[in-house]
C-alpha cells in the first residue's frame, strides 16, 4: 500500500515557490493547487504569507501570482556564491560585446543544466537566458556540453538513468544511442552546437570552462536567434570568439592546457 508523504507548511511554501520557472512564470490558485494536489485553501493560505513578505506578487487584473521583487536581492548574492561567476563576468560582457548575442555561464545541478550567469544581448531580436533558468542534461547545446565534458563516471551513470527522453521540439535528440554518439563528437570537437532542440527558432553554442585540475566547472555560451544562426560566417565568428572566452576563463581559473605547458 502506498504511503502519503505529510508535508508541513514550510515544505509546501517550498513546493509552491519552485512551481514558479520561466516556462511557467505565473500561476492562479486554483491551477496551482491542481499542479501541486494541495486544497486551493491551502495554497491561498501560504500564498497569503508569501506575499506580504514580497517572495510573490499578485497581477491585480489576472489575480495571478508571480514572484516578488524579494529575489532580486539573491540574485547578487547567489553570483557571489560561485567564485567562477566573479571571474567570468569579464569575459562574458567581452563576448557579448564581440558578437552581440547572449551569453550566458551554466552548471549541473543534480540532473539540469542551470544557468548561473547571464549578459543579454542589446539587440531587439535576441534570445534571453534568466539566471537560475533549467533544462535536462540531454537537451540543448549547453546542457550537452556539459554532459560531454563532465567526469565519465558521472556522466555514464546519468545516461545509464535515463529511460525516456522526453522531447521538447522536434529536433530534440529522443535517442539514447545517438545522444552517445553526439556527446563523443562534443568531446572530440571542443564545443557543441544545437538548434532548435530546446526552443524552436534559438540556436546555442557552448563551450567548456575547466578548473586546475582539468575538471569540468562550467559551460559557457551563446544563446543566438535562428535567423543569425543559419548565417554561417557569424556563427563561424562566434564559435572562435566563444572558444577564446572559454579558454580565457580556464586559464584564470588555474587550468593549464597540453598546449599552455608546452610553450613554458
């Protein structure tokens, strides 16, 4: 017979605060209290309290719950927390400014690629990436980057786990011979590239940061409009400004290349 986990008032503010990511900024209690199997009461209840401490705010004509203007003040303190982030930020604006897309810095986490850092491109036609934004590791070009580059234990394991791969678009890899297959070719490339996989009509390049041991920290990558991205001479352009980045950004953080070494 199947136990119900009790949870307590502090674990079901938590579980209504993660219901809120960037492909679902915005909720109502009812549809909340479906999503999440808490009585509507409930949610109205801990959404309430959440509110008059700015951790979410209510649409007064939708009456719709998104979060508060409290997170803002993580934000710093969340970069702050990740030492790469500090390091990187130079090179991530040098690289939005040579090539004018979105740049943004990920980790995993658990399962997901998450986005640690981002610098958004000025241009009105751009791809955004918030900070803290999620995706699976088999999705995408920076989630597959990192996956490409993570310590082979690790990364067999993950894959081994994997028993469906759920499709976000029509180009995602579904596959898990073929995902294989691609990960190796990332490997032996230096970058991954992927359109469409994720959202339809955004094209990604990505590259590894290393630390001093040559292990994976980061990846590091641009998030670049479809339209911008078929153009072979400007994602050719990007794919050299990205690497150069990338590289730059391992050598600060203490990794030292074959390459490095051999001109000592």
């Amino acid at each position: 017979m199947k136990q119900t986990v009790r949870l307590n008032s502090v674990e079901k503010a938590l579980r209504i605060l993660v219901s809120f990511q960037a492909d679902r900024p915005a909720w109502g209690v009812r549809e909340l209290s479906t999503h999440l199997g808490f009585s509507p009461a409930t949610v109205q209840r801990i959404l309430q309290v959440l509110k008059a401490n700015a951790f979410v705010a209510q649409d007064p004509v939708s009456r719709q719950y998104r979060l508060g203007v409290v997170f803002y003040t993580f934000v710093h303190a969340l970069k702050g927390t990740y030492p790469i982030t500090r390091a990187g930020q130079p090179f991530l604006q040098q690289l939005m400014a040579a090539t004018g897309e979105t740049v943004h810095l990920n980790i995993i986490e658990g399962e997901d690629r998450v986005c640690i850092d981002t610098v958004e491109s000025p241009q009105a036609l751009k791809a955004s990436m918030p900070i803290g934004s999620r995706s699976p590791l088999y999705a995408g070009g920076s989630s597959k980057c990192l996956l490409a580059f993570w310590d082979p234990e690790l990364r067999e394991r993950y894959l081994k786990s994997l028993s469906i791969l759920k499709p976000f678009t029509d180009r995602t890899v579904t596959d898990s011979e073929a995902l294989r297959r691609e990960l190796a070719e990332i490997a032996a490339r230096g970058y991954a590239a992927s359109l469409g996989e994720r959202n339809r009509g955004l094209g990604s390049l990505s590259a590894p940061v290393f630390d001093h041991h040559g292990q994976l920290l980061a990846t590091m990558s641009l998030a670049i409009p479809e339209i911008r991205y078929q153009d072979a001479a400007h994602r050719n352009f990007c794919i050299k400004k990205l690497l150069e980045a990338a590289r730059g950004l391992s050598r600060v953080m203490g990794y030292e290349s074959d390459e490095s070494a051999a001109r000592r």
